[in-house]
C-alpha cells in the first residue's frame, strides 16, 4: 500500500469540491459503522469509502477515455455518466493510489450500481453511500431504518428508491441494477 490514511485522505478531498467531501466523511463514518454492525473489515470499509467518489468530479471526457483506452466497461458509456465515475474510481484506485486488495477495489466499482452476488464489503459501502448522515432527499430515512434491519434491506430500499426516481423522470434504468435489486430479494 503505498500512500498513508492521511495522505490518501490529501490526495482525493483534492479532487472534488468541499461539499462532495463531507459527503465522503459520511460515507466514511457510515461505512465503518455498517462493517461493525454487519461483520465486515471496517478496515477495508473506511479505505473503499475514502475513494468511492474519487473521480465523481473527473470532465466527462477524461472518464469516457479511461474507460475506453483501459479496456474497462464499455457497456457503461451507452448508460448515464453518473455511473461512469465508479468504473473509474476503481481503475484510478489501483493506478494511481495503489491500491491492490480486489474486495476494496470491487466495493468501489459497485457502489453506484450494486451487482448479482455482492459481497458483505460492496453491501456495506453502496448502503453507506445512501444513509450517510448528509443525506437529505425523499425516502432516506425508511432507507437508514431498512439498514437497521439488515444491509440487503437496506439496499432494496435504497435501489427502490433509485428506480422509483428514475421512473418518475422518465429516465433509463440501468438494467444491472435492477438485477442488483432482484437478487438482494432472493436472498431474504
């Protein structure tokens, strides 16, 4: 591992605006609590929550190139740009943060989406990024009471809440999440 907590922590609230920061710190805060309720390294929960948004504020130019000259999710670039910044996050994790443990770098890769089969680390870190203590829109607190029960509650309500939204805007539904949402229901 390559760079300390602290300069990791340096290097990425420099990469986006102080408010997107303090939403990192939630997700920090939430993560850790999660991974202690739910048994997952708290660990590995703190340094995949630090760098889950790394490149949210990347031009969108820059992201389409990572994905497309780095042999990453093509399928991503026909679907909305807000996915594209955790395929990113998770390559831009390992190159230029150096980070090699494949459960943190999958829970960043996932978090926006989810997938079919997450593991206890990408559940924790996707439902902190939705209870976090800033978060303030319609339905987050039936989320956090979700969360109290069980993560993959949680996450059902978070990803409820997701393509409710999208429904109402008329907007495309990526179809990975909707998978996400199923197979979190087959395992309760």
């Amino acid at each position: 591992m390559g760079l300390s907590r602290e300069e990791l922590i340096q290097a990425v609230s420099g990469q986006m605006p102080e408010k997107r920061w303090k939403h990192t710190l939630g997700v920090m805060e939430s993560a850790v609590m999660l991974a202690n309720k739910y048994g997952a390294d708290p660990v590995k929960a703190d340094l995949a929550a630090i760098l889950h948004d790394v490149a949210k504020y990347w031009p969108v130019a820059e992201m389409e190139a990572v994905i497309r000259d780095n042999g990453l999710n093509q399928e991503l670039l026909q679907h909305d740009k807000q996915l594209w910044h955790s395929e990113v996050g998770a390559f831009v994790a390992e190159r230029d943060y150096g980070v090699t443990d494949s459960e943190v770098i999958n829970a960043i890769r996932w978090h926006t989406s989810g997938r079919v089969g997450m593991s206890l680390l990408d559940k924790v870190v996707c439902l902190a990024d939705y209870i976090e203590p800033g978060r303030d829109f319609p339905g987050v607190d039936h989320i956090r009471e979700q969360a109290e029960r069980s993560l993959e509650e949680g996450l059902i309500a978070g990803f409820d809440s997701t393509i409710s939204l999208l429904i109402s805007q008329r907007r495309v539904i990526y179809p990975l999440t909707m998978l996400s949402r199923n197979d979190l229901i087959a395992q309760l």
